[in-house]
C-alpha cells in the first residue's frame, strides 16, 4: 500500500519534472515545436521506409556480435553502432546482411550514403 502511494507520487513528479523541462526548452528556443515536429516526422517516415524495404527479425545473438566488433571503416572499438550498408532512406533492408558495425563518427560521417560516394567525398576512408 505505501510502497504503491510511493510509486504513484514518485511517477507525478516524473512527469512534472518531465512537462517542466519541455516547457524551459519551449522557453529556451522559439523552434522548438517546430524542430519537435519536424523530428518526429522524419522517425515517421524512416519507420515507414524501413517497413516498406524489409524488416527481418535480428536475433540477440546477431545483435551482441555487431555491438562488440570493432568499427568496420576505421576499427575503433569505442560508441558502436549499427551501421546500414545499404542506407534505407536507398531501399536498404533492415537485416542482419545489410549491418555492420561502425563507430559513431563514421556512422555520422557516412550518414545515409552509399559507400562508393562516401568514399567519394572522403578520400581517406579504408574500409577493412
Ligand atoms: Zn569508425
């Protein structure tokens, strides 16, 4: 009983301290609704990109090799990510052939390319 009316209390002041922030960010940046939007808009689209190519169910497995390997393009081991080969905003599948691992500033550098032109416009890009 206690322990729920804890639990209750401690998720109201969650969400206020939650609505407080959005509000001092609202405050903050006059965009921000707009940026908000235009974000959830962009998820909305990729979600439905991806839908659209192909999901293919990636097991924990698959999952835990691709996030403990070194990044495929430069071979740091530091902020791994799931890189998609074929970008989907290209028609790339969601699965387990079109991942590599790659570390988050080649991820953020190689963005939604296709590796020939990231390698293009970036000559000293070596793929391992
Ligand atoms: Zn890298």
């Amino acid at each position: 009983m206690v322990s729920q009316l804890l639990k209750d209390l401690e998720d109201v002041l969650c969400t206020s301290i939650k609505n407080a922030e959005i509000k001092k960010n609202r405050l903050a940046d006059p965009d921000y609704c707009k940026k908000a939007v235009a974000l959830r808009e962009y998820a909305n689209v990729r979600r439905l990109k991806k839908l659209s190519n192909g999901v293919f169910i990636i097991s924990a497995k698959e999952l835990k090799k691709l996030y403990s390997s070194p990044c495929i393009y430069c071979g740091s081991k530091n902020s791994i990510q799931a890189d998609h080969v074929i970008p989907i905003s290209k028609g790339g599948v969601h699965s387990v052939g079109n991942l590599v691992p790659a570390c988050r500033k080649c991820n953020q550098s190689k963005s939604n390319k296709l590796l020939s032109q990231w390698k293009r416009d970036n000559k000293n890009v070596f793929i391992r």
